[in-house]
C-alpha cells in the first residue's frame, strides 16, 4: 500500500508544514480569459477511498468559503436505481464499479450549474437501493462547485469540467473502519455483510479504478480532514482565485468590494423587481455606504501621531483633506447623503448631461467647487453602463484641471463594456464597484441589472 507521507500539489510534494500558496492547479487558468462571458463559478472535484474522509475535507472547505456561496453535489445522488432482479440479488451488486452511476446525469447536472442554471438533484435511498421518485434536492448555480465521490476522476468528460481535483488518500484500515461504523448505523446493515461487500467488491474496485484515478489529482491530502495545513493551503488558493474577476486582471485600476453574504443578500433586494420603494431606498444606501468607505480607502493619507486618553502615544494617519464629492445628476444624487455621512461637510458639486433630441448631441452643464483642480474627486453615479455619460464628465473634470489620477469614480454595478470604455480612455482613474454584471443588452440596459435607479430610488418609476 501506498505510504502517505504529506500534502502534494500538481505532482510536487510540499511539506505539510508550508504556508505558501500552492500554484495554479490549472496551467490554463493564467491565461486571459474572455472578459465579456459571465463569471464561471469554480469547480473542484473531491475524490477517494470509501470512508477515506472526502466529506468531512468538502465540509471544511464550504466552512472556510463562508464568504462565497458554495454548494455540494455528490457522486452518490446518481447511483442508478436497481432493477426489481438486482435488488433481489443486492448482495452481488457492486456499488463501487463505474457502471452503478448514471454519469450522463451527473454531466448534464455539472454543465447545467457551470451555465448558471439550477438543477434537480436526485435523492438516493441507500435501503432501499433506489432513487426516491417524487424528491429532488434543489441546487443553485454558485460561485463554486463542489463534485464529491469515489469515481468522480475516472470519466475524463467529468475531470475536464474541474477546476481543482482533490484526492484524499487515507490509510486503508481507516477507511475500513470508517465504512463499518458508517454503514451498520446509518445504512442499517450488519457487520458481517459490510465485510463481505468489502472484500468482494469495495477492494477491488478501489484497486481497479479509485487508486488509478489518483494520478489526475492537482492536490492529494494524506490523512484527510485531520490535515489541516493542506485545507487551509487550497481555501488560500480558492479565496486567490474568486477574489479577482476577470476584469480587475486586465485593468488593476478596477476594485470589486470584497463580497459577503450581506452585500450579495443587499444586492438580491435591491435587484428584486417587487420590493417596495422603502425597502429599495434602505438596501441601496446601506450598499452605497460600503462602496463609499471603500473609494476612501484609496485616498492619499499621511503619518499622524496622537496622544489617547490613556496618555499613550498612537501612530495614525490623516486623511486626505482636499476632497469634493461630485454627482452626475440625477441618479449620482441618491449617492450624496452616503458621502454626507462619511466626510462630514463635504463640498458636493454636480454634472448633468443631457441628449439634445435625436441628433445625440451631448448638453453638459455643471456646478463645480472653483477650487475642484486643487482637490481629489468622488464622481458618483450608481449604475456604469455604456460609459458615455461617465466619459463626459470625466472629460469636463479633467477640463477644470483635475488630475485624472485624482478621480475615483464609486458606482453599485458596472457592465463589462462601460468598464473598457472608461479605462481605456482614463487609464489612471480609479474605479470602485460592489459588483460587476454581465453584459449590456441590444437597448444598452445592464444586464440583469437593476432597472432605471434614480425612477427606482426618487420614485418616479411610474
């Protein structure tokens, strides 16, 4: 038997005791990829000996994604139901070989959640040896994936859909004993029959076809989810790979806020087509506020040292004094009261642009602080779309002598194609967003968006 001996990364054995960041499971996953596709969730395959711990490693690592939203798909959920001959002959079946799974299901089921759409995941009943036929687990397409079970590796059209393979290799007595524990009290059998089966069929099986698969493995985790140095090394890679969208790749002037639960469920409410107008104000001041005190983090500061009530001495910073906020008018406005409350006395000035009947003809008129060139510039406006209107007023900005290096311009969402309109005009301006969506439709709406925002937030949609 194969000695386990520490955490391996893409063939390379790493020490267990490493707290670097393993490299790039995928070669592929380097290379620039189409900025203007939805954002494709990450898919890791989880693979193993029965009882070898492939749960418990999958369960820590949702833990640690907390932040993202993570679903479980298991291998088992497509076993194929028994005829009325084989059940009567169960004892001879073999659970572990590959032609027990409807792999055709479990590829429509991956490809389907990959695309962004749910899929009804069937229910197995491990008693009875059949699928339950009037119950479906709902799953949701996520950010990532999670493929778990015995044989996940040995059909190359499944491997080809991952983006990380996990192996877990754990002693062969443990997982025995695993399988004995698990399969007398959950699965209501005897020990002698657990036993048999093992022989007959689990052994083999995992000589013939689970042990072979290890070799597709990016990543193989002795000892399971006792291996904590090895877990926490591919949530760091993991965390690496959800945190830069693709976009902020090809232009390090983009900043996506770092998403939670909170602004995804923020964003749900405020996108949701029947909320009241009350609710729809409250949400999106609350997500404007995030992505405020985020923009000013990216002010200049500098060193300043006081004295605390305790008498002792703290090293701080100052923040950037020379600072107006400005506002194309009329959606930026539900932007002003956020800023209001995080720079008290602020100097706010506004821009609006206006299409001249049918020729487009662009009509720009402004209110600008007259000392706007000697200060750093928060343009506001909650929606980036096509990018037209925000090149004008970055355009007229940079007319009054501000430094397009000293504007950051804070917006809810941005569409791809108002993201490349704007940094490749402005290279050296800032933008912050809480979420970047996926396209522009043929009326130039974002898409799925959000709707008109100022009718939404002023209530003036009817």
């Amino acid at each position: 038997m194969e000695k386990a001996s520490g955490p391996h990364f893409s063939g390379l054995r790493i020490d267990a005791t490493t707290s670097s960041v393993p490299p790039s499971p995928n070669p592929s996953a380097s290379a620039l990829p189409d900025v203007n596709s939805p954002k494709q969730p990450f898919v890791i395959g989880v693979s193993g000996g029965t009882a070898s711990g492939k749960t418990t490693v999958c369960d820590m690592i949702i833990q640690q994604l907390h932040d993202h939203r993570v679903v479980l798909v298991n291998q088992d959920s497509f076993y194929r139901g028994l005829t009325p001959e084989e059940s009567d002959r169960v004892h001879e079946y073999n659970f572990d070989h590959p032609d027990a799974f409807d792999t055709e299901q479990l590829l429509h089921c991956i490809k389907a959640l990959k695309s962004g759409q749910p899929y009804q995941v069937p229910i197995y009943d491990f008693k009875k040896h059949r699928r339950c036929s009037d119950s479906f687990r709902q799953v949701n397409a996520s950010d990532v994936i999670i493929l778990e079970g015995i044989l996940v590796f040995h059909d190359q059209r499944v491997r080809s859909l991952m983006n990380m393979k996990i192996f877990v290799d754990t002693d062969a007595d443990v997982r025995l004993a695993r399988r004995i524990r698990r399969d007398t009290v959950e699965r209501g059998r005897d020990v002698n029959s657990v036993l048999e089966q093992y022989a007959k069929f689990v052994k083999p099986a995992f000589d013939d076809f689970i042990l072979p698969s290890k070799k597709y493995a990016d990543v193989i985790i002795p000892r399971g989810g006792d291996n904590h140095v090895a877990i926490d090394l591919i949530v760091q890679h993991i965390h690496t790979k959800l945190g830069q969208h693709d976009l902020c790749k090809v232009y390090p002037n983009v900043y996506v806020i770092h998403e939670t639960f909170q602004i995804r469920g923020m964003h749900t409410l405020i996108r949701d087509r029947e909320i009241s107008k009350h609710d729809f104000v409250f949400y999106s001041d609350r997500l404007i506020r995030l992505v405020v005190e985020h923009g000013l983090g990216h002010l200049p500061f500098t060193e300043k040292q006081i004295v605390t009530p305790t008498g002792s001495l703290y090293t701080g910073v100052d923040f950037c004094k020379k600072l107006c906020g400005v506002s194309i008018v009329r959606s930026g406005e539900s932007m002003e009261n956020a800023l209001r409350a995080c720079c008290k006395g602020i100097k706010i000035g506004k821009i609006l642009i206006h299409r001249d009947g049918d020729n487009g003809k662009q009509l720009i008129y402004e209110k600008l602080p007259k000392d706007i060139s000697e200060r750093h510039v928060l343009l506001l406006d909650p929606v980036l779309a096509t990018g037209n209107s925000a090149n004008q007023a970055i355009e007229l900005l940079i007319q009054k002598g501000v430094p397009e290096s000293h504007i950051i311009f804070l917006n809810l969402i941005s569409a791809p194609e108002g993201i490349h309109c704007v940094c490749k005009r402005f290279p050296s301006l800032k933008i912050v967003t809480s979420e970047i969506d996926v396209s522009l439709n043929e009326e130039f709406r974002v898409i799925p968006g959000m709707g008109e925002f100022g009718d939404r937030y002023f209530g003036t949609d009817d």
